[in-house]
C-alpha cells in the first residue's frame, strides 16, 4: 500500500467527486409518492459488501426478498486492481457476463436496486442486468455506497436504461460508514418516508 496505491485511490475518488454536485439534480427523476403494499426484490451487486450489507438492512426493515447480480468474471479483490478493471470497463462500454438471469420479475411491483459507485456511476454489470430485463410499468428505489461522491450521474443512467419505470428517492451512504448505528437509523428514516417499513 505505497504511494501508487494513495495516488491512484485519490484520482478515483477525484474522478467521482468531481460528479457530486451533479448528484443531487437527478433527484428531480424520484416521484413524489410511496406505494405500500407491493411485494418488494431487493436488488444489488456488491464488491467489498459494503451494498451487501445495505440491502440486507433493507430487507430487515422491508420483509422484501434479495436478489444478487453477480459476474461470471470475478473482480480482483484488492481496491488498485478493481479501480483498474472497473475504468476499463467503463472506457470500453464493456458489458460483463452475469451468472444467472432474473426469471421472475415479473412476481414483484417493486425493486430496491443497489450498488457502489464507481467511477461516478454504476457498475457496468447493472447495464448488463437493465439490459437484459424489461422494468417498464416497475417502481425502482435505487441506493447505492461511495466515498464522496454521491449518487454520481448514476441516476441519469438509470433513468436512460429504464425510461418507462416510475422512480422513488433513493439513499447514498458512505460505504466505510455501512455498519455504523447512524447509518442504520437513516436506512429507518427514509423507509418511513416511503411507508415501506414492515409493520
């Protein structure tokens, strides 16, 4: 952990605060209104398990079912080569091969869709699963981790790829601040927002 790994971690964050000021107009897309009583799949990819660990509380709180995106090709583990592999993918418009394939969408009325920002937007694995899946006519609630930069443009990009989806506000959590009890209480706070916390 030298001063390749300091240098390069600080550009990325750079690179992806440089998008947090922008993040809070995408929240214009988010409708106004909440819609209890639907059956509810909590949707998410997780790196480190820090988005893991966000739509776990979700479903704690929600009594929604959980549904993992995964990739054929599993992304390094250490932060300098995954910063490295998730640049390329997003200066390719690289589409990454998932494991398996959502077959029953159409079961449920509402997704939490989950995921960490990367490079100030998500990961090219969930263009992949947009792409692959039709959510016309679905309410999407996005959340997503980051260090500093917010949803990114990351709402913008899921407006583009589900234009016909109705869109509640979303939540961004720090992803080094997952397992702390304030956390935990803003998760609380914006269910109850939403009236979507389980009875």
């Amino acid at each position: 952990m030298g001063s390749s790994y300091t240098n390069k971690r600080r550009n990325f964050l750079i690179a992806s605060a440089t998008l947090a000021a922008s993040s809070l107009l995408p929240n214009k897309l988010f409708a106004s209104e909440s819609i209890p009583n639907t059956k509810t799949l909590i949707v998410y990819f997780s790196h480190s398990g820090n988005t893991r660990v966000i739509a776990k509380e979700i479903q704690a709180q929600t009594g929604g079912d959980l549904y993992e995106i995964k990739t054929v090709n599993i992304y390094p583990e250490d932060y300098d080569s995954v910063v490295d592999v998730a640049k390329k993918e997003q200066k390719t418009n690289f589409r990454p091969q998932l494991t398996a394939t959502l077959t029953n969408l159409n079961d449920y009325d509402l997704f939490f869709i989950g995921y960490p920002n990367w490079w100030g937007t998500l990961p090219m694995a969930l263009f992949t699963f947009f792409e692959e899946n039709n959510f016309a006519g679905k309410t999407l609630i996005p959340f997503s981790t980051h260090e500093g930069s917010y949803f990114g443009n990351s709402l913008s990009d899921l407006k583009a790829l589900n234009p016909k989806a109705t869109f509640l506000k979303g939540l961004a959590i720090r992803g080094r601040s997952v397992q702390s009890d304030n956390t935990k209480k803003e998760i609380t706070s914006w269910l109850n927002e939403l009236h979507l916390v389980k009875k």
